[in-house]
C-alpha cells in the first residue's frame, strides 16, 4: 500500500497539533510513502528549526519514504483541474498521487475530502487512514507513543 501525505499532516503531527497526523508521523518507518520535493518545502518552511530536525531524524528511519524532484506530468495535472480542484497546488498533489501510483492520498484539505473523485486513488484523513492501517498491521508493528 503506497500513500501520498499532504503537507498539513507533517505540520500538524510534527508540532504535536493533532493527535491523528503525530501518530501517522510515528508510522512512516512502516509505511510506503512518496512525497513531493515541493511538500517538504512547504514543511520545513512552516516548521520551527528544531521541528525540521526532528522531522529529519524521522525521515531517516523511514527507509520506504521517497522525496520525488522529478515534474508532475503536466496533463495530469490538467485532469485535476478539469476535475474541478481549485487551486494549481491542489491539482498538482492530486496529480502526483495519481502518476506515483499512491492507493490514499492523506489530507484534511477540505478541497480533496469533498470535491476530488479521480478514482485514481482515496482520500482519507488522518483518522480514517489510521482506522484502516491498524486493521492492516500486526500489533507488534504498531508505535508506542512515549
């Protein structure tokens, strides 16, 4: 199962702000991941120094974890646009789920939850993702947090 994480998610769960992105924070060694360079920008951008360390120290620990640099195909991002995603950015992380194969895509971004229905890939936030991947997990596998 390979999973796209929006950018709100590493803020949210590396600040400690929600419950749910902090406990999918502590899943990424488990967890097949890809991510855009431009999400990680958007991160650390919005992230205390400190936090972009811890966020850091994290990814190195989480060997399924890729940062793509590669571009987005540009006709990809056309059909989010088409499906009705109203900002570039939007349509751009819609795209790049699809074209790196993600089976969820991970946001609270109201935009994606209600409005996007590509079948290409699930929307889920936080919660409902940690309901499906706890199913999915042997016990022993899950994080403790401390």
């Amino acid at each position: 199962m390979r999973i796209c994480i929006d950018s709100n998610q590493f803020i949210f769960g590396i600040s400690g702000a929600d419950p749910n992105s902090e406990t999918l924070m502590l899943l990424l060694p488990r967890l097949d991941v890809v991510i855009p360079r431009i999400v990680m920008k958007e991160v650390t951008r919005n992230l205390h120094p400190t936090q972009v360390r811890l966020l850091y120290a994290l990814l190195n620990r989480a060997p399924r974890v890729k940062i793509i640099d590669a571009p987005v195909p540009v006709d990809l991002v056309n059909k989010y646009i088409a499906l009705g995603l109203r900002e570039k950015a939007d349509a751009w992380i819609g795209a790049f789920a699809e074209w790196q194969g993600a089976n969820y895509l991970i946001s609270d971004n109201r935009h994606f939850l209600a409005e996007l229905a590509s079948g290409a890939f699930e929307v889920l936030n936080p919660a409902e993702f940690l309901r499906r991947c706890v199913l999915l997990m042997p016990h022993d596998h899950l994080p403790q947090k401390r």
